[in-house]
C-alpha cells in the first residue's frame, strides 16, 4: 500500500525528540494547501494539529500556513484599511473593552478591518456576539466589508465566512479538549495585507512568535499584546508585556500600568455596560482605563505619538471627546 502524501508531514512532526523537527515555511505552506483542499484524512488532521500544539508552532510554519490560507481564500484587493485586528480568544473575566478602542479610531478616521471566530470556548464572550448592540453587522463578503469601511470605518468579518475550512477545525476544540494552532494561525492572516496589524496573546511564549511571523510575512508594524484573556486589550492595573514592529524594526516593551491596586474583578459581566459607558450613561475605571491604554498603544503602532505618556494623554483627550450618540 502507497504510503499517503500528507504522512510525510506527520512523521516530520512526530519522529521522536531526536528526529522531529519543525516544517519549513515551504513544507507548512503545502502542509495547509492539502489541508484546505480535504487532501488529508481525519486521523492525520488529528494527529498534525496535536503534534504541532504539542512542540509548539515556529514562526516559520505559522508564516507557511497563512501563504497557505492567503491562496486558497484570497480577498479582493484593492480594499484599503489602516489597521488589521484580529480577536479569537474571547473574554472571561472582563468585558471586549477594546471593542470601544478600535471603534473610536475608526470615528477618528481610522479604517479598522477586524476579523474573529465564536462559541468555540463555553463561558467566553466573543466581539462578534456584541457587535448588535451597536448596530454593527458582521460582514458576510468582501463587498460588505467594503460597503461597512467607506460608511463607518470599520468593518468586521467572522472567520466562518473568510475562511471556512479554518472555522470547522477551530470547532473541534469540542473534540480535542485543546485549541489547534489554527486558533493562532487565524490571528497572522491580515488578509487585507494592511501595514499596522494588532493582536493579542496570552501565553508568554506566543508574543515573540507572533512578532517574528510579522516580520517573516513583511509586516511592517504590527502590535502584539499580551493582554486580557488573549486577546489585544491592554489590563490597566498590572504591567502588560508589548511586541512592536515599527517600520520593521523588531522591539518590546513592557507596558506599565496606570492603576496602583488591582481593580476588583465583577461577580458576573453585564454585557450592556460596554455600550453604556460609550454613551456616558456609566462610570467603569477599568474598562475606562482599558480602553484607553488600548488605544494609546495602537496611536504609537500608528506613529501618531511617541511615548506612553504623550500616547495616554492623547487617548484620553480622543475619548473625552467621543461622539456619545453615535451609538
């Protein structure tokens, strides 16, 4: 019996401590075309993901695996956008208080494509469930996405719809027990090929990867935060780890907090304070102070400000000035 084409990608993962190693960016790439083309059988699928998650992705391969996906699922080109922000964790402990940030670029002026996946993990809230509460519809083609970004400068877009075949295997978290590498694939996509891209991590070891898979697919700046739940949200009362690329200049930083003390976690999240605060209707410090961080963050990836304190008092006076009705 011929051995079949995709073992040899399993047995490179798989041969042992001695004898695995990870794939080259061509090997993954191929890897990822046979994947989305339904060339591999269920086992092997099995077997690939959980060796990767295993060793944990390279740069390389995570950069193989998105010219993969960039292929098979092209967008349009010609769509332009300011920032690429991707948001797949969801949030536990805290409400999507970035949610606010990228919408108040986007009333700055800022073009914001921001892509994502749902319902993956149970007890999470996911941006794509609160994007109703502002009216926002979740784009189910690219000529939508367009229509959203010329009218309101934001446009968001879930991975079922960008990418399928990469929304079936995130949902067999349910049959794994453990997220894929799919989950930080998704985040490296950019497929609107944008120049500023944002994204979150929360294990230590993911934000150095996901800098190094930038610089390896030419981004040339990038924010890679190591925030709230995973996703790109800066916590305001403990110091949060940063990777830049500016200009293709690699650097980190940690990012320091803004509160002393650690603000005190809500017993249970109420989902409409979110769009209550954009509207002045409530007072929430953290969410306040999250958001703000945030955005001070994306206004140095943008080069709009230079330094924490210059990029706060900027962020601050952007959302004192917010229109409250917009919502």
């Amino acid at each position: 019996m011929q051995e079949h084409p995709f073992a040899q990608y399993v047995r490179i993962l798989g041969k042992g401590k001695k004898g695995s190693r990870s794939l080259t960016l061509d090997e993954a790439k191929h890897a990822m075309q046979m994947i989305l083309e339904d060339q591999v059988q269920p086992e092997q699928l099995g077997a690939f993901l959980m060796l990767l998650r295993i060793k944990e992705e390279s740069a390389s391969e995570l950069a193989g695996f998105v010219d993969g996906v960039r292929e098979k699922y092209a967008a349009p080109i010609g769509i332009q956008v300011d920032i690429d922000w991707s948001t797949y964790a969801g949030k536990k402990r805290q409400l999507p208080w970035f949610l606010l940030t990228a919408l108040l670029l986007a009333e700055n002026g800022y073009k914001i494509f921001m892509h994502g996946a749902r319902g993956h993990t149970q007890g999470r809230i996911y941006t794509q469930d609160m994007l109703s509460r502002f009216k926002i519809p979740s784009c189910d083609s690219w000529h939508r996405v367009e229509q959203e970004l010329n009218q309101r400068n934001f446009a968001f877009m879930g991975i079922d719809k960008m990418a399928p075949k990469l929304a079936s295997i995130i949902e067999m978290r349910q049959l794994f027990g453990l997220r894929s590498p799919v989950h930080t694939l998704c985040r490296m996509l950019n497929p609107l090929h944008s120049k500023a891209c944002v994204d979150g991590v929360f294990h230590p070891a993911y934000a150095p990867m996901h800098q190094q898979t930038n610089a390896l697919l030419n981004v040339q700046n990038s924010l890679t935060i190591r925030g709230d739940g995973g996703e790109a949200e800066v916590r305001p009362d403990a110091d949060c780890e940063i990777r830049w690329i500016k200009n293709g200049e690699l650097s980190e930083q940690q990012w320091p907090r803004i509160y002393a003390k650690r603000e005190v976690k809500e017993a249970q999240l109420q989902q409409a304070h979110l769009i209550e605060l954009w509207r002045g209707e409530i007072t929430h410090p953290y969410g306040e102070g999250a958001l703000i961080s945030t955005l001070a963050s994306t206004l140095i990836l943008l080069d709009v400000e230079k330094t924490f304190e210059d990029a706060q008092l900027a962020a601050a006076s952007m959302w004192q000035q917010r229109d409250k009705t917009r919502f």
